[in-house]
C-alpha cells in the first residue's frame, strides 16, 4: 500500500508541538489579567468620582499610569530567573 498526501508520514509530523505550561506560569497569568481589571476599574471609578466634566479621557490615563504599580511584573522576572537557577543547579 502507497501512503500519498495526508496520510504520509511528511505530513503527518508537521502539527505543532504542544506546549508545556507550568501550573505555576498559568496562576501568575490568572492573577496578572485580574489585577489588570482591577487597576482599570480603579481608575475608571476614580474619574466617575471626580466627575466626567472636561478631558477626562486624559485624567482616565493619569490615573491608569498612576496605578499601573499594582501589577507586579517583577514576580514574572523573578519566577523565571528562579527557575533557570533551579534547572543550572540540576
């Protein structure tokens, strides 16, 4: 029997490779995307309170840009620069 198109071995290997995700990374992600809605929500309240009179797109982006501190991305440097000493030390 002839294997042609699909059914060739070729063809068959060239699906992509799945990948392998920690727990960890997918947590870490979890909580980063929250704490983005958080921060948004923040500031949307913040400029709800001051009031929607003038620019307030502008003052929505102030105070994006001033709670933007809430989302630690250092945790995601650190988690990775942790897990590259761990797997030198294996």
């Amino acid at each position: 029997m002839i294997y042609t198109g699909t059914e060739t071995r070729m063809s068959m290997n060239m699906s992509l490779p799945k990948l392998k995700i920690s727990r960890l990374d997918l947590e870490v992600n979890w909580l980063s995307k929250i704490m983005f809605i958080v921060m948004m929500t923040l500031a949307l309240l913040i400029v709800f309170f001051k009031g929607f009179w003038g620019n307030w797109g502008i003052d929505y982006f102030r105070q994006v840009l001033l709670l933007c501190s809430i989302i630690p991305i250092s945790v995601k440097i650190n988690l990775d620069l942790a897990k590259l000493y761990h797997s030198k030390c294996i």
